[in-house]
C-alpha cells in the first residue's frame, strides 16, 4: 500500500535518501509516485504515473538537497494519475498522506467556501488545504497541527513541510504507521522500517494521536494530548541482507526458498526440546471456543488452524475475514480466544477486528511477523512468526510461518488428549517438526518438476484446486497465489461440491489441481477427481508418500514426503507456491509486485 518516505539533514541528501527509500518500498505496492524537495529554498515537486524509476528523469539531482518527503500512493480517493499522486501543494504546505481522511467531503465543502479550489479528485489534497488554512490563522505549525487533529477524521500518516521553514519537517500519525529514523546530522520519516535501513537501524515509532517536529539534529515528538513525549528508541534486529535478492530472479522466490530456514529458527525460538512442550503458549485451556480474524493469506492459514486446533485441540474455531468481523452481530465473549492473524500487523481491518474484541472483554493473540506493529501491540499476548521481513507482495514464508505457529497451538492443546489415533501423531510431533526443514528443502529441490508443470498450464485460461477439509484450505491458498501474481482465472472448490455448479467449467485440457493428503477423505476426494478427469481435465494430482494411489485418473503426480499429520500443510504448500511462481514467470508477469495489490493494506 502507500509508502511514505521523509528526510531533514545537514548531509542534504534528501534526494538520494527518498528515492532509495521508496525503491525499498516498492514491494507494498503502488500505482504512482512522487517527491518534494528544497531546491534553492523553494519547494520543488516531481509526480509520475508508474514506477519510482520514472521519478528519477526530471529530479535536479546537479544541487543539493537539505530536506524533502516523498510517496508511492495506491489509488483509493481518484484513479491512478499524476494530478491525484502525491506530494500535494496548498499554498505554503507541502504533505505526502497514508491513510483516508474520512470527512474529507464536508472538510472540501467548507474549504471551498473559504477560497480553496482542488486541482485532484483525493482526499490528501484536503488534508493539505486543512492544514494550510490552520497555519494561515496560527503561523505556527505545531498549533495548525494540534487543530488538524481535531478536525481531520480517519486514518492519517502525513508527511509535511512548510515553505516559511525548511529546515523542519513534521509527522503526524493516527490509525496508519509512521516512524521516524535517527541518523548523524539527519533523521527521516517513512511508514515502514525497510525505507531506512540503508541509512539507519535506529527508529522510534510514533503511536496513534502522536505527531513529530524533525530537524536535523532534535527530534520533538508530542503525545495525543499534545505534550512533549520521551519516545523508546528501537534498533532494527535483522539485517539489509534480508530486504536484497541475494541472487535470486525475485523475492518471492527467495522467501519460497527461505522456508526450511524460517522454520529452523521457529523451532529454535518456540521448543523446549528437553520438556517437549512449546514455550510462550498462553494458558489455551481455559478457552471455550476460538476466533480466528484475519485477511487474505493470513485468513486462509487460519482455516489450516481451525482444521488442525478442532481435530487435534477439540475446541470449537470460527474463522473470520476480518473486514466482515467488523460489522457483523457477534459471539464471543470471556470465554473466547481471539487470534488476529497479519504479517505485516498494519491490515487495517484485522486491526479494528483486535480492537473490537479487545472492547468484547476477549483475550486476544496475535500471530504476527513484524516486531512492534500495531496489532503487536494491541493484542493482549503477541506470538512472533519469525519469517524476516517479506518484501514479495505474495507472501510465501510467512504464510507458513503462521502454520506452523498454528500447529504449536494445536499441538500444545493436545496434549492432554487421550484420543489413540491423534496420540501417535502427538508422540512423533517434535520429532517430526526437527526434521521438517530437510523434508521442506527435498520439496524444494524438486523444482525443476514444478517448472514443467507451469509450462504446460501457463497459457490456460482458467485453472482450478480441488481438495476436502485441511486440503480445501490449502486449495484457497494454492488458487490465491496463483492468480494474484499470474492474474490467470482460477478458483478453489471443495472437491465435492464441484458437481453442484462448477463442474460445468471443466473442458478438455483445463488443469484441476487436486489435493489428496487426508486419509479419511482420500478416496471421497479421488473420485471427485475422476469426476473431472472424465470431462477432460489435465489433473495435476497432489498426495502423500502414504496415500499415494496408481492410476488413470490422473496426468501428472506430485508426491509429498510422509510426516505428522499436525505439519504436512507445511509442505504441501511448496509445490503450489512453485507452480505459482512458474507460471506468473512463464507469463512474464511483476511478479514481486502485481498489477493492483499491495503488501500491507492499512485502508478498510
Ligand atoms: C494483502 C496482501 C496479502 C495478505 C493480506 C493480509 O492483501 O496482498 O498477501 O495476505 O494483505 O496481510 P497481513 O499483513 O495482515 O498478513
């Protein structure tokens, strides 16, 4: 989504500083861009349609300069143009804007009638316009602000700059995630911590109602109620290594290749080896009854969690996408546990969801990869997934990483089980996860195997995923991945229910990838397949080393290696992330960035 970049120094690196960090941005996604920067102290504005590459043409790069924000903006208010990509100009401010200004229309009504005229259709430039006319009464930019705050509603991470001062820059945050990077003889502003690691691992975060007075060498920052606050100072923990390629084509396929590593290091953070049990678990007994809420990927790890938490933890889970969550009559109360799902912890949806169950009275767990976020620090308890960051917009590794973090829940319910079938998996399960990483990198390993796969599909219009129960749920995921970044048609269907509809949109050669890895079902969902096969589908048949089954109703067979029941989602996973990857590749598709997606999507 949006990417916000700011810079204040003596350095006068402004230029540079803002284009890498919008570079560093770019996996959020984004349809335009644009800079201000000080120029002969004047504002100067460059605004292009498409990539931050095109920005670079028309800069005056020859002087230097002191100060200046930047912004890679995701169409919400207005199509994508120049006109409607930030910075925006009102007379002396200059801002970049996250987020949507909620009463925009009345603010535009009353602005109008006081002079202002809009030259784009968007909320930011309202924002601006208000701000504007704040400090035109006050000449005081801090003043204008604490009044901007009173009027402005809805969610709001600005970057802004007056044209009676640059050398300060302001900050302002409410309800989308601003912070602000401490380097020597400059700081910046950026909406998310990858923008200003080349310069600094240093950050402090702002909270929601905060707002930020930045010059090159002090950093004022004041609380909602508008006094001057002590802010923590955070230090990034990974390294730059972990937003590069190193080598491969995308980041998507690095992070796919990042997964036995990601899970090394999970069983590292969360097993006791010695006890066998899962360090950091809450107190899960005491739960009645589980939500689950969360968006996109994060949802659809969710369904994993509710298969795996109701066969093997016996406790009743509902998942929920979370921008349903929001508004819809709700049951849950003390006795629920409410896990928010999100890598990023920004979604703004799965946020509000928290907050809801928070008012609620439920305890609430969030499974989140990224240190300090919003939903990190809204959730009563936060359980970490430990992925690194994921630049790709598709996200691979930290989906698993949510799986697994899943199946400790699981498991750690399970334990007291007396169930004899489950009891065998519960017994092996450490085991199991000690040798998951070698098992996740035979599958890996395989690769060429997937790529002819995709080269058979790749030109198909419509492509579909079959499976029942734990396998439906990877098929929702198989099927997302495959056509957010390939944007070829494709849906996943509950194997048995194909025959109620959709079954009349099987011709000859239209691949159906069928999942089999659940042995109660297997030969329920095996005929399903024969089904499709028999109406021409190409099957791309998907099993277990076990469950593995001979026959003609199938053309091609990917064959997952035998482990616990609690973790084989985790594998089975790679091989459809692969055949994604291949086929967007095949299609010469962004596949880092596809066409109108964005990684944290911090709007409703
Ligand atoms: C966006 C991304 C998806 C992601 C979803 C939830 O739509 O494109 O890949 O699954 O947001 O994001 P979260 O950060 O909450 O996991």
């Amino acid at each position: 989504m949006c990417g916000i970049v700011g810079y204040i120094g003596k350095n006068e690196k402004a230029k540079d500083v803002i284009l890498k960090g919008l570079e560093r941005l770019e996996y959020r996604g984004y349809d335009s861009a644009g800079i201000a920067y000080s120029l002969d102290n004047k504002v100067n504005i460059q605004k292009e349609n498409g990539r931050v590459e095109n920005l670079k043409d028309n800069i005056c790069f020859s002087k230097k300069s002191n100060i200046g924000i930047g912004h890679t903006r995701w169409a919400t208010h207005g199509r994508p143009s120049k006109e409607n990509s930030h910075p925006h100009k009102c007379n002396k401010i200059t801002i970049v804007h996250n987020g949507i200004i909620e009463n925009y229309i009345e603010l535009k009504e009353e602005l109008k009638k006081l002079g202002y005229t809009f030259l784009s259709e968007t909320d930011t430039e309202v924002a601006c316009a208000l701000l504007d006319y704040l400090y035109s009464k006050t000449n005081d930019m801090v003043k204008a602000i604490e009044l901007f705050k009173d009027k402005a509603k809805g969610s709001y991470a600005i970057g802004a700059l007056c044209d009676d001062d640059l050398n300060t820059l302001y900050a302002i945050k409410n309800n989308s995630p601003l912070i602000i990077g401490i380097g020597d003889n400059e700081n910046y502003i950026a909406s998310d911590v990858p923008a200003i690691l080349d310069f600094t691992n240093k950050y402090i975060i702002l909270e929601d109602g905060e707002f930020a007075k930045i010059d090159s060498d002090n950093i004022v920052v004041y609380d909602k109620e508008n006094n001057i606050t002590n802010k923590e100072i955070k230090e990034f923990e990974g390294n730059l290594g972990d937003i590069d390629k190193n080598g491969y084509d995308h980041f998507m396929l690095k992070e796919i290749y990042e997964q036995p590593e990601v899970t090394k290091r999970m069983i590292e953070s969360y097993v006791d080896q010695n006890n066998d049990i899962i360090k950091d678990m809450p107190d899960l007994s005491k739960y009645k009854n589980i939500t689950i809420v969360a968006c996109g990927s994060a949802m659809h790890a969710g369904l994993i969690g509710k298969s795996l938490i109701e066969e093997f933890g016996n406790i009743p889970v509902n998942v929920e996408i979370a921008s349903e969550f929001r508004y819809k009559k709700l049951f849950i109360d003390e006795d629920t546990l409410v896990i928010a799902i999100s890598q990023s912890g920004e979604t703004a949806d799965t946020l509000e969801a928290v907050k809801i169950a928070n008012k609620k009275g439920c305890d609430t767990l969030g499974i989140v990869n990224v240190n300090g976020s919003s939903i990190a620090r809204e959730t009563s308890k936060v359980l970490y997934t430990k992925a690194g960051p994921e630049i790709a917009v598709a996200t691979t590794k930290a989906y698993s990483a949510q799986n697994t973090l899943l199946s400790f829940i699981a498991y750690s319910l399970a334990k007291n089980c007396k169930d004899k079938d489950k009891l065998a998996y519960l017994n092996t399960f450490l085991k199991d996860l000690n040798k998951l990483p070698v098992l996740m990198q035979e599958i890996l390993n395989n690769h060429e195997e997937y790529e002819n796969i995709a080269k058979e599909i790749y030109d198909k219009n419509d492509i579909f995923f079959i499976g029942r129960a734990i396998d439906y749920a990877l098929c929702m995921e198989g099927s997302l991945k495959l056509k957010e970044i390939s944007y070829i048609h494709s849906e996943a269907y509950p194997a048995g229910e194909l025959k109620h509809g959709t079954i009349s949109l099987i011709d000859e050669g239209t691949p159906v990838i069928g999942i089999v890895t659940d042995e109660k079902i297997a030969d329920k969902t095996i005929s399903n397949i024969k089904e499709v096969k028999s109406r021409g589908a190409n099957v791309i048949y998907v099993t277990t080393d076990e469950l593995n089954k001979n026959g003609d109703f199938y053309d091609k067979k990917i064959i997952i290696p035998k482990t616990n029941k609690l973790l084989e989602p985790l594998l089975t996973i790679i091989p459809l992330q692969l055949i994604s990857y291949y086929v967007a590749k095949c299609n010469k598709c962004d596949i880092d960035k596809p066409k109108n997606l964005a990684k944290s999507v911090t709007v409703e």
